[in-house]
C-alpha cells in the first residue's frame, strides 16, 4: 500500500514539476520579448526557445531527481526540502547557463534565462507548499496512515 501511494505521490510532484518548468519558460520568454523595457539586442525568435525547451525540461528534472527531491520525505520538516530544491535549482541553472553558452552564447537571452531561474524557483517552492498541505491533510484524515 505504501509504496502505491509513494509512487503516485513521486508521479504528481513530477508532473506538477514538469508544468511548473513550461510555464516558468514560456512566461520568462515572453517577460523579456514583451513587458521588459531594455532593448532587444539580439533577435529572440520563438523557435530557438521551443528548440531548447526539451533539453532545459531533461536538465532540470534530471537534477531535481539526482538531488532526491522525488524521495518521501516523511519527517515533518521542510527547511532541508527547501534548501536542496534551492540547491537543485541552482545547479540546474547553471549547466544549463553552460550548455547555451557553448551550443549558441548569443542565440539565448541571459535575461530569460534569470527570469527562468526565479520563476521557476518561486513556482517549485509553492508548489511544494502546496503538496505538502495536500499531503497533510490526507493523512490526518486517514489516508496512506500505517495501522498497527
């Protein structure tokens, strides 16, 4: 029954991961073509970033699973949640600040790329919030609770 419900937890959070990623994206992408007033000194065409957009997507979720944050996490405590969702955010950012540097430096706005990082880091943490409420609540009402 516990490993059921791991699981289905574990495939929530990735998916709720994996949304909160394309939206991070897509609305840093259109912060800097539309709402940021600094000129536009490079042509940001719209297929460059859908282009990328798996590879950040794979970065990023293959961090965040390499840095445990799927794992059940049964303790109560949210503060070493937070601090390597920070962590794996960051370290994701970087290698992927890395790999547009090397694939194209002046193809990719560095802009978008640090809306990208705190949007996303912003989303992650309410999102966690959030799931960890859910969780919460389903289990002093009874659910996934160990019976003796």
């Amino acid at each position: 029954m516990f490993k059921k419900h791991s699981f289905l937890y574990r495939n929530i959070f990735l998916l709720a991961d994996s949304l909160a990623l394309t939206l991070a994206w897509w609305a840093a992408y259109l912060l800097r073509r539309y709402d940021i007033p600094l000129p536009l000194t490079l042509n940001m065409r719209w297929e460059s970033y859908v282009k990328i957009f798996p590879i950040v997507l794979l970065i990023c979720l293959v961090t965040y699973r390499r840095f445990k944050l799927y794992v059940p996490r049964r303790d109560g405590v949210w503060l070493p949640e937070l601090n390597d969702l920070l962590s794996a955010s960051t370290v994701a950012m970087f290698i992927l600040v890395t790999a547009t540097f090397f694939y194209s430096s002046n193809e990719y706005s560095r802009l978008v790329l640090a809306n990208f990082y705190v949007l996303n880091t912003v989303l992650l943490v309410v999102l966690r919030v959030a799931g960890r409420r859910v969780l919460r609540s389903l289990h002093v009402s009874g659910v996934n609770v160990k019976r003796a």
